[in-house]
C-alpha cells in the first residue's frame, strides 16, 4: 500500500517514552502513516497534513509549562475539524474523567496500560466501520 493510502494517525503525548512505544507498536503490526507531537499546540500547528484519527493524551503537562491540556486540544480540533475521530488516553482511570471527554466530542476514552495499544487498534478499526455506515446511510437517504 502506497504512503498516500495509509491511514495516517497523529499521537500526542508528552512521555516521550510512551509516546515511542506506541508509535513502535503501530508501525511493527499495522500499515499505518504515523506522525508524533509532544503538545497540543504542535498537533494543532499540523492538522493540514489531514490525520484521519488523532490520538490524544488527556493531560499533556509534562513538556511545556502552560501548555493547553488535552481537552483544549480536544475542543480546539473540534472546531476546525468536527467531523475527525480523537481518542484521548490517559493514565486516569477515573469515570468521570472519561465522560468529561465524552462530553467534549471524544470519539472513546483508553486507559494507558497493557491493553491500550489493543483497544486503540480496535477503536480505529470501529471510526472506519462507522465511517463506512454513514457513507452508506448517506448515499441510501440520497436516493429516497
């Protein structure tokens, strides 16, 4: 599959360790085009290269002081592109934490352990499969 053709997926984290775990684990077992930023403001400053699914950490504190979080982040790519899937990962495994997210447009909400590359996988897998229903559902309410 040609570089054009891949599904090309933004991860944002500032644990520059995970960050390139995770980056390791979807190009060793997916033919992904991955790009990688450490802040909000860097994924903000790329989304013209046209991700089709960002994956963002939750909090983001750890590079630059003040640096927006990631539900500014979250709610910034929203308003330019409402329609591209964010999952956000974060270490939190608090409820309310993830319905937060929910609340501001997140696709789903990852807990980062050993799981989560598994689930992410699962979770792109799901966006393309909702994409495709509503591509479907379009071209079908079209014709009606």
């Amino acid at each position: 599959m040609g570089k054009e053709n891949k599904i090309k997926i933004f991860l944002v984290d500032d644990d520059a360790l995970f960050l390139r775990s995770l980056e390791i684990e979807f190009l060793q077992h997916a033919d992904f085009a991955i790009e990688t930023f450490a802040t909000g403001e860097l994924c903000l400053a790329h989304l013209s290269n046209n991700p089709d699914v960002v994956i963002l950490d939750y909090f983001l504190d750890g590079i630059v002081e003040g640096a927006m979080n990631g539900l500014e982040t979250l709610d910034r790519i929203k308003a330019s592109k409402p329609s591209l899937p964010v999952v956000m990962l974060s270490s939190q495994d608090k409820i309310d934490v993830a319905v937060n997210c929910m609340h501001h447009n997140a696709f789903d909400y990852v807990v980062k352990s050993e799981t989560a590359f598994m689930r992410l996988q699962k979770n792109i897998d799901a966006i393309f499969r909702y994409q495709k229903m509503e591509k479907e559902l379009s071209w079908y309410m079209e014709r009606m």
